[in-house]
C-alpha cells in the first residue's frame, strides 16, 4: 500500500513555513519534482487562482502545510483571520486537487483540534468529544473542517487525502515576533535578548504550569513523508514526541543552554490556555515511525540558528 513519491510532482502548499520548508527539505532525498508557489504568485484564498494553479501545474501529491498560525495571544487576538483563512486556504486546496485528479494529499492539522480536558495522552478518537479551548477554537474548527472534508471527500469519491495532527512544533524558519510568535522562539528571543543587554530577569507568560510536547520540524517533516507514503486510511494521525515539559520547565531548558542565570518572572495577565495536551502517538509508532531529535539538542540547534539570525540581521 506504499505511495511512492519517485517521479511525482509534488506540491508542499506553505513551503515558507517553518514546517513546509522543512518538507521541501526532507523530500530532496525522494526523487521527486517539487512544486511550490509564493504567496505573491498564488494567494491560497482565493479559488479560482487557487483553480487555475493546479490546472497548469497538475502536481500528483500535495502536502497541506499552508495555514495562517501564531501562538496563544495570535490566536486570541485575531479570531476572524484565523478561522476564515484557514477554511478559505484548505477548502480551496483540497477541491482544487480534487478536481484535477491529485493521487494523495496529507492535510496538516494541530493538537488544539482535541477537546480542552481530552483525556491524556490524547488518543485520535477524542476529537469532538468535548468544548475546545477558547483562546485557539477558531483555529481549531477551521483545522477539524479541513479533517472532515478530507474525510468526506474520501468517503464519497473514494479518493487517498489523508490527515496528520502535529504536536508543538518548533524549529528552523520560525516566527520569532514576540506578540504572534509560539513559546519557544519567544522565550528563546527574550533569554537571548536578556542575556546581551546583562538583563537581571526575563518574563514569561502565565502561570508556567501549562504542560506541552515539544517536537523538532524536521522530526514532523520526516513523520509526514512517512505517513504519504505509508499510510492510507479515514483517521487522522497524531504526530507526537512524547517528550513533554511544563513552560517554567522549557523557560530553565532554554536558560541554561544560552546560559542565562537571571530571574523568571511570570505575567499572569497573559493566558495558560490548555492545560496539557500530550498526544498519544502509539498509531503513528505502531506504523512503524519514531522521532530523533530530542528536545535538549533541538534546542541548542534552535538557538544556534536564532544566533545566526541576530548576526546576519535578519531579525
Ligand atoms: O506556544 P503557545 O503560544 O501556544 O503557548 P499553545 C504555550 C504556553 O506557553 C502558554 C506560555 O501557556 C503560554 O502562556 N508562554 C509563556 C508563552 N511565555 C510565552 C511567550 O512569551 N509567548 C508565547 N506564545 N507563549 C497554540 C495555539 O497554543 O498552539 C495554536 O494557540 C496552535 O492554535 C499551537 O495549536 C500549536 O500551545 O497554548
């Protein structure tokens, strides 16, 4: 049942992102024809682009990777632009794949699709089983439509779109924008930026008892190759490392690998959100994948690469 990607004309929607650069990455090793489009040659929300586009590049596969993401405050913030461009980019892809006959899609997804109190280690078959997390619900619905319309077009045309939900992903390419930013490029900018002006602390948002599962890009990059071409199935699948750590836990990982020795000093005017949302990846493991980047050298990588960043002043 493996989907072989040698020959295929592969298109990675969102290869900008910090997770659809790394799929462009990863796939360099599979023989396969890339295709991608910049946001200025191809605005995934608008349809009849979004037509035209696969109608003259006709790409076998597509992986979903495009969506409009951001932290905890991005996600509070902006409601509007976070349902309606994440329904307007997947629902304009996976038709237009669909109408040009595309082999295989992957739609990417999130953790936040699970129910705030999902049982834990969260199982796929918590999805709709309970109120979501208010501060990210906008991005969660637009994220479960893009599960259901893989699956209803699966179930009516018999067609191969699949769908995986990553954990918390950090990792090369990523936003580094304290206000839209996820928690470990922000607390990665502020230990660093705390550090070079000889700051005597640095501050973190909420309470820090908030839990979180940490994976690598690369790692989600290597999982979603793997499910295109092993797995074929109505389910989604859930994309975890099973290395999970509170955020004052993450705040002292980062502390002391850019060796920053000041106070930790909570604002609890910023929101926790989910308690906890460990994803059991027993399915994804049972197919036969399991990560290798651990979170300690995926950090020290991250940093290194934030570094760079600071020194070529491009952030
Ligand atoms: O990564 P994050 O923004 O998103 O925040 P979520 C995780 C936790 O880190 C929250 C805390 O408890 C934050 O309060 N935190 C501490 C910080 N300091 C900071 C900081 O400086 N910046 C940020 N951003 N957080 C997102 C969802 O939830 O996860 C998205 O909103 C998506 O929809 C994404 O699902 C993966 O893990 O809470």
């Amino acid at each position: 049942m493996s989907y072989d990607l040698l020959g295929k004309r592969v298109y990675v929607a969102g290869h900008r992102g910090m997770v659809g650069s790394a799929i462009v990455r990863r796939l360099a090793d599979e023989g396969c024809i890339i295709l991608t489009a910049t946001r200025a040659e191809l605005d995934l929300k608008d349809q009849a682009a979004v037509n035209a586009w696969f109608e003259e590049y006709k790409p076998d596969a597509v992986f979903l990777a495009a969506a409009k993401v951001g932290g905890i405050l991005a996600n509070d913030t902006m409601p509007a632009d976070f349902l309606y461009d994440n329904l307007m980019i997947e629902t304009n892809i996976i038709k237009a794949a669909f109408d040009v006959n595309v082999e295989k899609l992957l739609f990417l997804g999130s953790s936040c699709i699970y129910p705030k109190f999902a049982e834990q280690p969260i199982k796929e078959s918590e999805l709709l089983e309970g109120a979501l997390e208010p501060t990210n619900e906008w991005y969660a619905i637009a994220k479960i439509a893009g599960i259901k319309l893989c699956q209803a077009y699966r179930k009516q045309h018999g067609v191969d779109y699949i769908s995986a939900m990553p954990t918390n992903l950090y990792g090369t390419g990523d936003n580094y924008d304290l206000e839209s930013s996820h928690v470990m490029p922000a607390l990665i900018r502020k230990v660093e930026e705390a550090k070079n002006t000889d700051a005597d602390n640095v501050i973190m948002w909420g309470t820090g008892s908030p839990l979180r599962e940490f994976m690598h890009a690369d790692d989600c990059a290597d999982a979603l190759v793997f499910l295109m071409q092993n797995y074929s199935g109505y389910e989604h699948v859930n994309i975890g490392s099973g290395q999970e750590v509170s955020i004052f836990e993450l705040m002292q990982m980062i502390a002391k690998a850019s060796e920053f020795s000041g106070e930790i000093v909570k604002d609890t005017t910023k929101p926790d959100g989910t308690p906890r949302k460990l994803m059991d990846s027993t399915k994804l493991k049972e197919l036969g994948w399991s990560p290798s980047i651990a979170m300690e050298e995926g950090i020290v990588r991250t940093i290194q690469e934030f570094r760079n960043l600071v020194k070529t002043a491009r952030i």
